[in-house]
C-alpha cells in the first residue's frame, strides 16, 4: 500500500509537473520573437530545440535532428514530455536573444 500511495502520488506531481511546463512553453510561445522559426521566419513554430533554446517549425525541427542529439535536442511544445532542466533553457534563451548572438 505504502508502495503504491507514493507511486501514485508521484505520477500525479509528473502529471502536475508536465501541465506547468506546457503552460510555460504556450506562454513563451506568445512572446514576439518565439511566433516565428528561429531558423527560416516561418510562423508558429511547435518545436523547439532545447539545449539551445529556440522555437522552430517542423521543417527546420527535422534538418536540427539530421545534425545529430549531440549538437541539437529536438522536441515537440505539444508532443512531447519536458523537464525542469530543458523548460528553464527555453525561459533563459528564446528566439531573440538566440538570434541576436
């Protein structure tokens, strides 16, 4: 019982934790810069690569992964699951102080 009190108690902070990213990540998607690709200015991107934190579209998200997981991390804003470390990157950076540098 103890067991499964902590295992379901876990899985409902993971549920809560993955809702206040997704809000998060909406939230940032709002700001002027992040409502266009980083890479090639298309509108509304729902991807993001993380480790270096800027929002792109599906087809710049695709040309990040050829490049390889050890020079970009992709990720889907709606798709997939995101963690402290990668949400707090994408708060940090976004696409204007990425493309200022």
């Amino acid at each position: 019982y103890f067991i499964q009190s902590n295992l379901s108690r876990m899985a409902g902070k993971n549920k809560a934790d993955a809702e206040k990213f997704q809000r998060q990540l909406l939230e940032l998607l709002k700001d002027e810069p992040n409502r266009i690709c980083a890479d090639c200015h298309a509108r509304g991107p729902r991807w993001a690569s993380w480790n270096l934190g800027v929002f792109i579209c599906i087809r710049c998200a695709g040309m990040h992964r050829n490049l390889g997981v050890h020079i970009a991390k992709v990720k889907s804003v709606n798709l997939d699951t995101w963690t402290q470390e990668q949400v707090d990157n994408m708060l940090a950076w976004g696409n204007g102080i990425a493309n200022e540098r």
